[in-house]
C-alpha cells in the first residue's frame, strides 16, 4: 500500500466478517446437515447408498445410525462447523486487514 488515504479506502471496501456469526451460522448448517444424512439413512433402512455415513463412528465417538446418534452427530456437527467458521473468519479478517 502507498499511503494511508488508499489505506482508508480500502478498509471501507474489504467489509470484516464477524467471527461469532459465521461460527454460529456454520455450526447451524453443519449440525443440520449431519442430523438430516443420519436421518435419511435411518429412512433409508440403511439400505446400499454411496455414502457409509456409518463410517463416522470410527472418527465421532459414541455416533452411530440411529435416532441417538443423530443427535450427537448434530452437536458433533455444530462443533466443527463452529470451529471451520470462525477460524475461516478470523484467517480472512487477518488478511484483509493487511500490514496494519
């Protein structure tokens, strides 16, 4: 950057993005999204799919396909939406605000 009036500039044009928002929003969709596969694969029957979502009991543990398990994969769900959310946030809060 040259000086500080192109400075101001660009701060007023690179908007921030607020770290607690996007970890909550990110933590919504993802526990949402872990909850609703388990959910559909217990409609399912289990039934031959390409996606094993009973694989994630070696990674999550206590998880399994079952009305339980789609609780605890929602919070297991929001926890790591949570923290890909705000770390994504804070990584580019960093780099948007440069050499200040």
């Amino acid at each position: 950057m040259t000086g500080p009036t192109e400075r101001r500039l660009l701060a007023r044009a690179v908007a921030r993005m607020r770290a607690r928002i996007m970890a909550t929003s990110c933590a919504v969709v993802g526990g949402s999204g872990l909850l609703l596969a388990t959910l559909l694969h217990l409609v399912r029957e289990r039934a031959a799919s390409s996606l094993d979502i009973a694989l994630l009991a070696h990674y999550l543990p206590g998880y399994s396909v079952s009305w339980q398990g789609a609780l605890l994969g929602f919070v297991y769900g929001a926890a790591a939406g949570a923290c890909i959310g705000g770390a994504f946030a804070w990584c580019y809060n960093r780099l948007a605000d440069g050499d200040q």
